[in-house]
C-alpha cells in the first residue's frame, strides 16, 4: 500500500493509503527515497529536492536539509532537557 500526500501551495493538507493513486489534487507519492520525513498534515514540501519537512519547533532553530536544529546543542550528559525559547537555551527537566 502507498501512502501520498495532498500538497497545496506547498503544504501537506492531506495524507493516504491507497493501492492506485489519487486522481484530482497535486498528490505526492511518498515514496522509498524519503523514507525519514513520512509527512503528516502541516508538513511542508520541497519540490526541487522532493523531501517533505516537518513544522518549524521553535522561532530560532534552523534548517538543515529536512532536519530542523536548535542553536545551541543538547547537552550531552546523562540528563534530560526540553528547549527554551525565551533563553534560547536547554533547561534541565527536575
């Protein structure tokens, strides 16, 4: 079963499963080259490197490719962290 994405002005508005594709809207066969980036809805799509992208986390992370980065890395300890905004910075989750 193939799954393929509705895509309107670059936008994911819809995702499916089916055996045939779809016949009417600018449907994107999701397909084996992309199998990291399996889009949902809000995804966006990039037609010149046919790679789906999801929504943008955070105002300040940046995209590399299909994959959005924080400007500070995520520390590497035995901790967990979530993403602050206002600091743009990790905080350590107690």
């Amino acid at each position: 079963m193939n799954k393929y994405a509705d895509v309107i002005n670059g936008l994911v508005v819809n995702v499916i499963e089916s055996e045939i594709p779809p016949m009417d809207g600018n449907w994107i066969l999701v397909g084996p080259d992309n199998p990291e980036a399996v889009p949902t809805i809000g995804y966006s799509y990039d037609a010149k490197t046919n790679k789906f992208i999801s929504p943008k986390p955070f105002p300040s992370w940046v995209l590399n490719d299909t994959i959005w980065y924080s400007p500070v890395p995520y520390p590497n300890d035995d901790k967990i962290y979530s993403w602050d905004e206002a600091t743009i910075s990790w905080k350590e989750v107690t």
